[in-house]
C-alpha cells in the first residue's frame, strides 16, 4: 500500500520514522516521497488527533532540529565558500 492511502497509518510511519533516526522534516520528506508540508501537516495535525504521546515525543525532536537548523545551516555555507 502507497503512503496515500490510510492517513493515520502514514502520520503514524513518519512519526516512527522520524524518532528512530532523529532525522529532520525534510530528510523524512524525501526518504518517503512526499513533500515537507504533507509530513508537517500529518505529524502536527493528524497525529495528535490518535496518538498523542507518539505526537509529543516526535514534537520534542522536531523542537531540537528547528533550534539547531541555524547551526546546521551556517556548517553548510561554510563548506559552499570553502569549497569543501
């Protein structure tokens, strides 16, 4: 079954996802082929409507990469101008 199919299930999947590899809302769009809105949207709207403690585990690291994108962001373009 495609990820279009059972919302719930998909939102449950990228939570899993997400948590297992602590991986970022775009890293997770792309593993999975869907855009970084869709993931957004099942994880903070879908998923705390049917599990909510999967939501706010998944919401803590979600948290973490938005305060380190910044950070994430600057190793990046440091690397583009070095030529790394």
């Amino acid at each position: 079954m495609g990820l279009k199919g059972n919302m719930e299930e998909r939102a449950e999947r990228l939570a899993l996802y997400i948590l297992e590899n602590r991986t970022t809302v775009r890293a997770t769009a792309q593993k999975f082929g869907i855009s970084k809105s869709t993931v957004h949207k099942d994880i903070s709207e879908r998923l705390p409507q049917f599990n909510r403690a999967l939501f706010l585990q998944v919401k803590q690291i979600l948290e973490e990469n938005k305060a380190e994108r910044h950070i994430r962001g600057g190793i990046a373009t440091r690397k583009k101008y070095k030529g790394v």
